[in-house]
C-alpha cells in the first residue's frame, strides 16, 4: 500500500512544485519507489521541474478519461530508476478531473509504489481539492509572510474537513509544515516572519525550514530537482525533510544567520 | 391509503401543543425616522451579518408610546426583512401602534416592561432586564456544550447551538466561532467571537489570549480596530454591563 502525501498551500508560487520534485526524488534516492503526479491541470510545469518536459505523451486526463492506460502516461526519470512523472495536461481543463476518475487511478498505482506525492495547484478549488482529497500525508508549503501563512491555515481547515479520511472519520490527514524561501537576515530586520511567528500562528509539526537560494531558479529551468544540487542549502535542507519524514533525528538547519566565511563567498 | 388506515391515523395523534421559552433579540426604536432607522440597523448588521441572518427579532416600542410618536411601522418590518431578520412581533406599543401590528399579522407580546413607559430613559433598564433574563433563563443543560479540542482554521465556522463552546486550541484569523451561550477559548484568539449569538445578554467570552478580529455579545459588538492595546494579548473576559461590551483582563 502506497502512501500518499499532498504538497500543498493555498497560495501559489510558494515552491509547491519546487517541493514536489525534490522530496519524490529524496524518496526515490532512498531506493523508495515514487510516482509524483502534477494535479494543475492547465498550468503544467512539474515535468519542466523534473526535467522530462519532451518526453510527455499521455497525461493525467488522458488517463482519467481512458484514452491511455496509467503504464503508457508513467514517465520514468533518467537518473533514478524508482521515481516516475504523471504529468499534468496542458491542454483540458480542471473540469476533466474527477474523484472517482483520481481514486481509481491512485488506486491502480498504490499496488506499485511506495509514495505517491500529489503536486497541488494553488487555490482552494477543485484541482486543489481533489490532490487533498486522498492524500495520507500533507506537505503545507508556507513563505514565511502573512498571507501565505493565512492561505496555509485555511488549507489546514480544508484538509481536516473535506478529505476521504475526515468524511470516513478516519486517523485524520498527518500535516507538516514546510516553510520556504527563509531568509535569516530578513527576518532579522523584521521583513519576514520567524520561524516562531509561523509556528505560533499554524501550531503544526514542522518538518523543515528551506532556505532562499538563487540555486533553485537555476536548477529548476535546468530540469534537476534542487534536491539533486547537493552544494546547495536549499537542496541540502530538503535532504532533512525526506530523512525526517523518514523518520530519522536530523538537526534543523538553516535557521539562524551563522555562515562561516567561505559559506558567506560561495553559498547561494 | 385505505379509509381503515385513514382511521388510524385521525386514531394516533400527529400533533401536541407544547410550551417552550425563547430569548429573542429586541429591536428597540427610540426615534421614528425610517431613514435613520435604515441606515443605523443596516450598519450594525453589516458587521455581523451572521448573527442577524434568519434571526427573529421583536421590537420595543416602548420609548415611542412613551412619547406618543407614531412610526411607520411597516417600513420598519420591511427595513429588518431586508436585512435578513424576521420580525415576528411588538410589545410596550401603545393601541395605534398595536393596531398596525395586527394588520401586519405580527404578535402582541406581553409587556413585561411596561411600566417603564413613565419612566424617562428606557436605556438605564436594561441591566435590569439582562438580570431578569438570567434568573429566567433555564440552567444551561451540559450536553448542549460543543468541546473542541483542534484549532479552528481561517474559514472555518462553528456555531454552538443552544450552549457554550469551549476550545481548547487556538481559533485562527479569518475563522469564526459562534455559541449560543458561553465562549471560552484556552489558546489564542484571532478569529471572530460571537457569543450569545440568539440574545443571550448574560453570556460572556472568556479567552487567554485576546488577539480577536471582532467580539461580539448578544449583538454588540467590537471590531479589533477600536479595542484597547493595553488588553491585547491577555487573558481576558468580555460581558455586557448596560448593553456596552466589557473587556477586562483575568
Ligand atoms: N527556496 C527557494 N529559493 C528561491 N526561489 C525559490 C525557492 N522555492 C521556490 N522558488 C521559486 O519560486 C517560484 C515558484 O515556485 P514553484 O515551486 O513553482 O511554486 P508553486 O508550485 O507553489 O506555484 C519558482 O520560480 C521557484 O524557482
Ligand atoms: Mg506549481
């Protein structure tokens, strides 16, 4: 049985994607076998992220609406032979997608993998509810500024009330906070919220603090997931996350501003 | 149906007449300027729309008797249907006034506070009356108490039916609580309070940290803008003393 973990948020442009991409591959490095499906259906880019952008023949939607099989839509990555792309479609509308049409194909990839991680569209409207909907397991991505902390919260209600395992009154959905682009300095001089301030607001176990890194831009329009980049602080902390969501005790890093010199002449 | 069956049914009886006591929202009119009157109620129940949405409410019009005032009366009605309201009757009106209420197909309700009409301000009373409630009021029944134990996210609502509300989480910004009765909240409160929420003027909200975007009592109500920096933050409780809203630390 696979587990199933949604990155979400609320808002967009948070590094939900970002977040997707790394964490399946962290998975799948770990010898887990992943499949990460993009969920935003006309706003596809998870495949850019991933780097197999050219390789896209069928789609989520294509699946859904039997006109391929999940086996001819599965991309497998290049660099690790456990991870596996469900794209999104860029053509169709959010419309196409379904409940009955998702769990089934969830459903059909739980027997294979491991993990299955949902790439999330922003917003709290179908495409966003429906990657929620199954999930066992929610990534909330969150910026640390207000208004993302409050589309995080919402999503928070929205994940405890409108999700398979709440309507069944099942162990409700496990939430971890993901906090991204964190920048010590900026919140030294009171430009973005600590990482106490977003606790206190979210009350929710944090799973990591990833840090702003110029390498995630560069690494994502190159088609390698950020956690690829090992040199980088971003990739490195979301080489915590998936050890701490794996269970093992890993220090958090990137917090406080204490980069040594050579940190402070190379990092980024 | 058979007419045998039919028989049984007239037999078994479908109906039965009981009593049951209400606390309702009173609309009380000092003034008889149907505009003025509009635009006073329609910015009160902006800022709760929730609160006065469905509600029944009955109106006193007591301080026009007193004054022999006439009021248009069914632009009142219509002013409260507009706003969501359901005026369902009058009381301390004089006879014209209850006349008008008749025709309108509105109840008459016994004038417990009629013997203010010669006393000058109606608004000194009203504790008075907020006591008289209380006494009244059967002892809150435990198993209407709603406990929540996680916190309530940005739009999120829940509504205490009939009882108080205790959460013992935090209630976020953007989230709205509401109780019949009591509301205590034993984590911070950002989000909106609404207590007494059926008229309840005794009710009171208790929290341990006051950090909300709006409180309101039995209808009155106060936006976070105008609350006094030197509560934010602290355990406080808030009740009404002559119909104004009190907050005062723990
Ligand atoms: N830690 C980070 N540091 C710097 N830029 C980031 C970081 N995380 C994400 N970004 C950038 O933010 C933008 C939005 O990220 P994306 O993952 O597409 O967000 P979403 O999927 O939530 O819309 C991208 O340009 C991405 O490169
Ligand atoms: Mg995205």
């Amino acid at each position: 049985m696979a587990r199933t973990i949604v990155v979400t948020s609320g808002k967009g442009g948070v590094g939900k994607t970002t977040t997707s991409a790394a964490i399946a591959m962290g998975l799948a490095r770990k010898g887990h076998r992943t499949v990460v499906i993009d969920f935003d259906v006309g706003l596809r880019n998870l495949d850019l992220v991933m780097g197999c952008e050219r390789r896209v023949v069928y789609d989520l939607v294509n699946v859904i609406q039997g006109e391929a099989n999940i086996r001819q839509a599965l991309i497998r990555d290049k660099r690790c032979e456990e991870l596996y792309v469900l794209p999104a479609s860029q053509t169709r509308d959010k419309e196409a997608l379904s409940k009955e049409g998702i769990g089934a194909i969830l459903e059909q990839l739980s027997g294979d993998f491991e993990y299955i991680v949902c790439d999330s569209p922003a917003g709290i409207e179908k495409g966003a509810t429906l990657a929620m909907y199954y999930a066992d397991d929610a990534f909330v991505v969150t910026n640390p500024e207000v208004s993302s902390v409050r589309d995080s919260d919402r999503m928070l209600g929205i994940l405890a009330s409108k999700s398979r395992r709440a309507e069944n009154n099942e162990e409700p959905i496990k939430e971890y906070l993901l906090l991204n682009r964190y920048s010590p300095k900026r919140v030294k001089v009171g430009e973005m919220l600590s990482v106490e301030d977003v606790q206190e607001i979210l009350s929710m176990h944090l799973l990591g603090v990833i840090p702003e890194s110029r390498s995630v831009l560069s690494s994502s329009n190159a088609g390698v997931p950020i956690i690829l980049d090992e040199d980088s602080n971003a990739g490195q902390a979301y080489a915590d996350v998936v050890a701490r969501y794996l269970g093992e005790e890993v220090p958090h890093r990137f917090i406080n501003d204490k980069k040594g010199l050579l940190g402070r002449l190379f990092g980024g | 149906m058979s007419a045998s069956q039919k028989e049984n049914l007239a037999e078994s009886p479908l109906i039965e007449l009981k009593s049951s006591s209400f606390t309702l929202p009173i609309l009380m009119l000092f003034g008889n300027d149907l505009a003025v009157i509009g635009e006073q109620l329609s910015r009160t129940v902006e800022r709760a729309p929730d609160f006065f949405r469905n509600t029944p409410i009955v109106m006193d019009l007591s301080p026009l008797a007193a004054e022999s005032q006439q009021v248009d009366f069914a632009g009142v009605v219509s002013l409260c249907r507009d706003l969501g309201m359901v005026p369902i009757g009058v009381r301390g009106g004089n006879t014209e006034h209850n006349r008008a209420a008749e025709a309108l197909a509105m109840a008459i309700l016994a004038d417990r506070s009629a013997k203010r009409e010669t006393a000058p301000p109606p608004k000194p009373a009203a504790p008075a009356e907020a006591a008289a409630k209380r006494d009244h009021a059967p002892p809150s029944a435990g198993n209407a108490t709603r406990l929540i134990t996680q916190p309530i996210r940005s739009g999120q609502r829940v509504h205490a039916e009939g009882g108080d509300l205790i959460v013992t989480a935090h209630v976020s910004a953007g989230a709205e609580i509401i109780a019949d009765g009591h509301i205590h909240v034993y984590g911070t409160l950002r989000g909106r309070a609404l207590a007494g929420a059926k008229g309840d003027t005794a009710s009171r909200i208790f929290c341990n940290d006051l950090q909300a975007e709006l409180i309101a009592i039995a209808g009155q109500y106060q936006v976070s803008e105008n609350m006094d920096d030197s509560i934010r933050g602290l355990p406080v409780q808030v009740y009404l003393e002559n119909l104004s809203l009190m907050i005062h630390p723990l």
